[in-house]
C-alpha cells in the first residue's frame, strides 16, 4: 500500500493536489454552464488570449503573481470583447470570438518571443507547471475561485434562469444581457484559475471535461456542479499518480485523465452508449414481438 501513499510525503505534491483541487471548484461552478451553452470555444479562445497578458507581465519583469493578474485582465477583457462586438448582432459570435482568439494569442507569443528565454517560458505557459506551483500561486487560485463560488452563489437563480430558458427570463425582468455578459466573465476568470494549473492550451479542457461526463450522469443543474468537482477531483488524483509513476508531464496527465472518464461516462452511464445500444435491442424486440 505503500504505493498510495508514496507520492504524498513531497510537499510539491501536496501543493500540485491542492492547485486540483481548487481548480475542480472552479471547474464546478462554471463547466456545467459552458457544456449546456455550448461555450467551449469562447473558453478556449479565453484560455489563449490569457497569453497577452501574462507575456505583458512577463516581460515587464513580473513574478507569478503579476502573471497571474495579467492573464485574469486579458481573459475579462476578451469575454468583455466578444460580449460587445456580438451585441445587437454586429457579428457573429464564432467570427468575434476567432478575431480575439488570434489577436490576443498571437501577440502575446511575440511579446514572448523578445525575450532570451522564449522556449522556456512560452512552454510553461501554455502546458503550465503544476508541480511547481507555489503557495502564492496557491493563494492567487484560490482567491480566484472564491470570488467564482460568491459571485456564482449570489445570481445563482438569473444564471441558470437565462441559462435554461432566456426568453422566459427576459419576460420576467431578468436583465439577460447583463447576466450573459456576467457568465462570460465567471468562464474567464474560471479559465486563469485553470491556467495555472495546466497552461493556456490545455485551460478549458479541465472546465469542460469534468462537466461533459457529469452531464452524461445526473440532470440538475446543483447535481451537475457537486458531480463536476467530484470528477475533476478524481481526474487529478490519478492525473498526478501517473505522472509520479510513469514519469509524464502533471497538466497533461490530469486532462487526459478526464478525458478518459468522459469515454468512460459516455460508455457506461446510464444515459451512455451501452444503455442506448440495449434501449433499442429492446424497443426493436418488442415491436417485433407485437407485429409477430
């Protein structure tokens, strides 16, 4: 049983299982929004346009603090973007969102690149470095994630009201712009919490997958969220016992750890591919029965 425990006595272990864990939070709070809205590419296009602003920090000297609000500034400001340039259908949401998606992260790679160490810090920044994230890198997550969980607590009942049935919201008073405009922001600032964790290009895949296979789980909304950290949680455990085992990189070993419960989920739910194959066995043996 050793082997369980093994990986825990290193105190950068911890703080790696601790950045998890406060990004399962986050993940909660936010992912299963972006899976019933079809948000996963805004998320992706704010994962990369956090690069602006943390190379900004980067290269005025800053520590993993700065970088930390640097990439939070750049991701508000593009959900803030997209917001007003599809307003009152000036474009298209997928046009404004690839117009700041290629802006932002291709500035933020040439800002990059004017420095001597461009290979080593662009690679921490897009694949992250969770096993050496450090107690403020900690606290700087998990006020981000605090700030989700209050604001997601207090317009609880207008998010998923414009979520679920926006018209009907509109109708009753809801003031449904400002809301959307507001689950933008609670997907950015989700995805800087997930940046340090796992880097830009991996950021909305820790968001979406955890929420993707609890929505092959459970229906509502509040089941959703608790069954979303529950999984991120899980993903990271095992993410981190892989890389201490086999040698792999920490990020990409949590996200492809939860991908695989996603196929997993998809598989064998209750609601996933085996259960539909059996549904319609089922249904096809008893029409045959009756016409027989």
């Amino acid at each position: 049983m050793d082997w369980l425990t093994d990986p825990w006595q290193f105190e950068f272990m911890r703080r790696a299982l601790l950045a998890g864990v406060i990004v399962s939070v986050a993940a909660a709070v936010v992912g299963p929004f972006v899976v019933h809205k079809g948000l996963a590419f805004l998320g992706d296009a704010v994962a990369h346009t956090q690069l602006a602003g943390a190379a900004v920090a980067l290269v005025l000297g800053g520590g993993a603090l700065l970088i930390t609000v640097g990439a939070g500034i750049a991701a508000v400001l593009t959900a803030l973007g997209v917001a007003l340039l599809t307003m009152r259908g000036r474009l298209r949401a997928d046009t404004a969102i690839g117009l700041m998606f290629a802006g932002f992260f291709a500035l933020g790679v040439v800002l990059i690149s004017r420095q001597r160490t461009f290979a080593l810090d662009l690679g921490s920044l897009l694949i992250g470095n969770i096993l050496g994230a450090s107690p403020s890198d900690l606290i700087a997550m998990g006020v981000l994630a605090g700030v989700i969980v209050v604001l997601a607590a207090l317009f609880f009942h207008e998010l998923r009201f414009v979520a679920y049935d926006p018209e009907m919201a509109a109708v009753s008073g809801v003031p449904v712009a400002a809301v959307q405009v507001g689950l933008l922001v609670l997907v950015a600032l989700a995805a800087v919490v997930a940046f340090r964790l796992v880097g830009v290009l991996l950021a909305v895949s820790v968001l979406v997958a955890p929420a993707t296979a609890a929505a092959l789980l459970v229906r509502r909304l509040v089941y959703s969220m608790f069954a979303t950290g529950l999984i991120g949680v899980i993903a990271t455990v095992l993410g981190l016992y892989a890389s201490y085992y086999a040698d792999l990189a920490a990020g990409p070993s949590i996200v492809i750890t939860a991908v695989a419960l996603v196929v997993l989920t998809f598989v064998a739910s209750p609601r996933g591919l085996l259960s539909s194959m059996r549904r319609s066995r089922e249904e096809v043996a008893s029409a045959h029965h009756e016409h027989g």
